[in-house]
C-alpha cells in the first residue's frame, strides 16, 4: 500500500451526549476498530482537516468518539456528514490471501480464458460472503470466494483473475 494513500473508514454520522461526542458510522470490520486509528482526517466537499481520537466506544450498533477539541454538542454538530479518513499505513499489513477492500478497488478482472470483464468498482457485504462489483461493457457481480470464483490477484500487476463465464 502507498504511505500516501487515505482509506475512507467511515462517516461522523450524530452527536452523543452533551460533551462533543460523536456518532460514527464505521466502515471498518469490527465496527470499533476505527477508534485505534488516529489521528483522522475529516473531509467534506473541499475541506479537511486532521483531528486526534481522545477515546471511543461501541455504543449499541454504532461507534462515538471524542475528538480533540470538540467539547461540546454545538461543536460536535458541525461535524456532521464529514467522512472519515486514514492514511493507508496506519492499518496493519493484512496476512496472506487477506485484502483490504481499497486495494482490491481499480484492479482490472479477466477470466481464467482472458476475456477482459473491467474495473472493480466497489465491493459490497451480503450475508453469506463479500461481493466484488465490476464496471466493463456491462456492470458485473462476482462472489468473492478466494480459490473458488477468485483465482488469483496480483496487486503489482494491478490484476484479478476470475473463474467466472463472461456470459453470464
């Protein structure tokens, strides 16, 4: 991974409570993981700024954070909407035949024959295993099953190869 990557890892989504928490929309896998990444930096529109994470928890299903600086709801508020961001290497390296999503996003996909099937544009959860959306001539999506509809993916040659019928 580029040092100089971000990896969005979710979005400010609320404020908790009346001392400038905040309601987190976590993308990252378990939820309160993001918590351990700081300092974030927050985008939204042409704006950004970097922002240090002072303590964090699981709340129900979502994530609050405090944030440096923020001590109070009307300061909080104004946060509402700004994604999340992280530069690439604060995540750990991910062990063999383990990706994170945003390396696996802009590979080109072919078949096992080389039919060129185009770009993963995104990935999705689905309660039985990942899913990869593709963009080429038409829009496409594959099961991600690593040795099964996956068959290999070489991140220096920017490629994925899939066992899957172009047809279908």
């Amino acid at each position: 991974m580029s040092s100089k990557e971000l990896i969005n890892v979710g979005k400010i989504s609320g404020v908790f409570g009346v001392k400038g928490w905040v309601k987190v929309f976590s993308f990252t896998e378990p939820r309160d993981n993001i918590i351990s990444y700081s300092p974030w930096l927050l985008k939204k529109g042409s704006e950004e700024k970097s922002i240090a994470v002072v303590d964090g928890q699981l709340q129900g299903k979502t994530v609050v954070a405090q944030l440096d600086g923020i001590a109070d709801r009307d300061h909080a508020a104004n946060l509402m909407g700004w994604e999340v961001f992280i530069k690439a290497e604060q995540l750990p390296e991910p062990s063999d035949d383990e990706y994170y999503w945003s390396q696996l996003v802009g590979l080109n996909v072919e078949t096992t024959g080389g039919v060129q099937l185009g770009i993963i544009d995104g990935l999705m959860e689905t309660g039985a295993n990942d899913v990869i959306l593709i963009k080429g001539d038409r829009e496409r999506a594959i099961p991600f099953l690593l040795d099964q509809t996956i068959v290999t993916i070489d991140l220096s040659a920017g490629k994925m190869i899939v066992d899957w019928d172009p047809e279908f």
